[in-house]
C-alpha cells in the first residue's frame, strides 16, 4: 500500500468518516440539568436532537430496571413508570455512554468517554483505562475525534473478569486490580503507520470463550485457553470492519458488518447468512441483533432503514402501524414485561407490546 497517493488517501478518509459515523460523536452534545421526569403528558416544547443523539443501548437490570445508555445524554433509568437522567452533573463520568452491564455484584457499569464508571445507586466512580497518548499528525488532521481512552463494548465474564474494547487502542482484561492490554496491533495499518484498532462488541460463549469485533478491518478475535485465533479478512466479512457480535440461545455467533452483511458461525465455521428475499443485491448492513423471550429473532441496521425479524430463511419486514419510523437503530432491548424497545439515532426510542408501537423518545426527557 502506498500512503502518500490520492487514491489511498481518498478511500482512508472515507473508512474514518464511516467509522465516525458509527462512533455518533457530535460537538453538538448539550449537559442538561438531572432530574427525573414522569410520563405524565406535559406542555413542553419538543426537544431538537440531532444525528449525534443516539441511544446506544438498552439494559435490563436484575432489579427490573431498564438502562438506556446515549452519546449525549448520558444515561436513563426506566422503572416502568417514569425515567430518571443521570448526567455528568449527578457524578457520572462522561455523557457519551456506549456500554451498560450489571456485574456479579449488583453494580452497574457504564462505558463512557472517560473510561469505566461504576455505579452504587448512589455515586459514581470513575475507573480510567490506561492512557493511551499515540498521536500522529495524520491522526490529528484526519480523524481529530478519536479516543482511544473511552470504553465502547464492555462484558464481565463467568470468573469476574472484565473484557473492555476501546476506541483506538484495542481491548484490555481487568481484574478489578491491573489492566492487560490486548488486540492493539490487530487491524489495517492506517496512513500514519498504525492500527488504532476500535473494539465495538464483545461476547462471551458457553465454552468461556471470548470474542471481539474489530472496526479498524481487523475481523473477529477469538480468546480461547489463553490465547487468539483470529478471523480476519480471507475468511469473508466484507472489508473486516465488524460492528456487532451476538450470541444466541442455540450458541451460535452472529456478527454484522460494515459492507459484507451478516455472518453466522456455528461453531466450525462462518457463513454469510443472505437476505434471500431481497429485490436488490444489498446486504444489510451494521446490524444489530436480538433474540426475546419469545424466541423472535430481531435485526435491525444502523445504515439500513427499517427493523426485521428473521425466520431462519430471510429477513422479514417488521411492519406495523409506526414501524416506517423505525430508522437508524442502534439498539434492542427487552423489558421485565417482555416489550422490545428499540434505540437509534436522533434520540429515537420506541417500545413495541406485542401489539403496537408508542414513541419514548421526547417521553424520557420531559414526558
């Protein structure tokens, strides 16, 4: 590869502003006064969002409560009748938020711009990741917004362990005491002669294994038995910028990808699972995936509109009265009472009961 040509550095620009686009940062984000709101209808003007607004998960807690985690206003909690905000003026650590877990303890913790934050239902802790200061001038000119301080995928395993993927500098093992550094090199080298490799999902299977996806074209990572078997660009996915994992009942590993639609391993091998009802050629693209208590398997595209259901052949349409709104989603989640919310860009937040849909996304802020 040659750096310095046009071309090269056409098509890398255009890899960064994609991966921009999926990391939702906006210099437009705003720090709103905590508080909690009721669902009660209110005579409030409507809140403006913007394409940086965007709810990147949604968590059930042990307790019943649902966590919906966004890149602007921190995070939400969800009693099942009315929402309470926390922001950096409550004590959480930053109000990009990107991952939400509840670990053995019953703490939550979040993911945020600003490393780990635990939560005690009470106060915040923040708990930096190891700073990482690699800096280019490339990296300065071209892609000035990354972090590779921040937490974006976060998971504690069977033995405690946390996994963390960061944005930049790869994933790190945390055992509540040190940090191991991990999957750093893994990925293209950039024109600056670096990976700056961004982790954006990690799962953990029935075998203890742990996987991680790479954005930076780096494929999927396997950590199994104390070491890596990589799935990198010769094994399919596209251009190997992976931006989901998920694992299903039945155990298998599904991952969404930039521009090779989505894969499916079974435990032997990967396999492209196409939309064979498809009109066009298009695979969906940067999925995300759920599968409810029911056993429906929802996909939704964060750069493919609209929300769909997969019945083991083809992905099938969700559609229901509202369902055309149902763009740009991020997230998908479900509640104690089994209704499925969806999260995406613009602020967008929906719950579907089984029956129909009902718009959150102006209702977690001021009812």
């Amino acid at each position: 590869m040659i750096y310095g040509s046009t071309k090269t550095m056409k098509q890398m620009k255009c890899i960064l502003m994609l991966l921009l686009t999926l990391m939702m940062i906006s210099c437009n984000g705003q720090n709103k006064t905590p508080s909690t709101f009721e669902m009660e209808p209110q005579n409030n003007e409507p809140y403006e969002y913007n394409s940086g607004d965007v709810v990147t998960k949604g968590y059930l807690d042990d307790s019943g409560n649902m966590w919906f985690s966004t890149t602007q206003e921190g995070v939400f909690k969800y009693d099942g009748k009315s929402f309470t905000q926390y922001t950096v003026k409550d004590g959480l650590c930053g109000n990009q938020v990107w991952a939400i877990i509840e670990d053995q303890d019953g703490l939550m913790w979040f993911g945020t711009e600003s490393g780990l934050c635990k939560f005690n239902g009470k106060s915040f802790e923040t708990i930096p990741i190891p700073n990482d200061t690699t800096k280019s001038e490339w990296l300065e000119q071209t892609y000035p917004v990354i972090n590779p301080n921040a937490v974006v995928s976060l998971v504690q395993d069977r033995q405690g362990v946390y996994w963390i993927g960061s944005n930049g500098a790869g994933a790190y093992k945390y055992d509540g005491v040190t940090f191991a550094s991990y999957l750093k090199e893994r990925g293209e080298l950039m024109p600056d002669s670096l990976h700056h490799n961004v982790i954006l999902s990690i799962v953990e299977d029935k075998n203890s294994d742990i996987w991680f996806s790479s954005f930076s074209h780096g494929g999927i990572s396997q950590f199994s038995e104390n070491k890596f078997t990589h799935y990198s660009l010769k094994d399919g996915f596209g251009d190997g910028m992976i931006s989901s994992l998920y694992i299903d009942r039945n155990e298998n590993l599904w991952a969404g990808t930039r521009n090779g639609g989505i894969y499916k391993y079974d435990g032997e091998s990967f396999v492209n699972v196409p939309d064979i009802d498809t009109e066009t050629e298009d695979q969906i693209a940067m999925a995300t995936f759920y599968e409810d208590s029911k056993g429906i398997f929802w996909v939704a595209s964060y750069a493919r509109k609209g929300v769909y259901q997969y019945d083991g052949k083809s992905f099938v349409p969700f559609e229901i009265a509202q369902s055309e709104k149902l763009t740009d989603m991020k997230s998908i989640s479900e509640d104690k009472n089994g209704n499925i919310w969806f999260g995406g860009r613009y602020g967008k937040l929906w719950k579907y009961d089984g029956d129909k849909l009902v718009d959150y996304t102006q209702k977690k802020r001021n009812g």
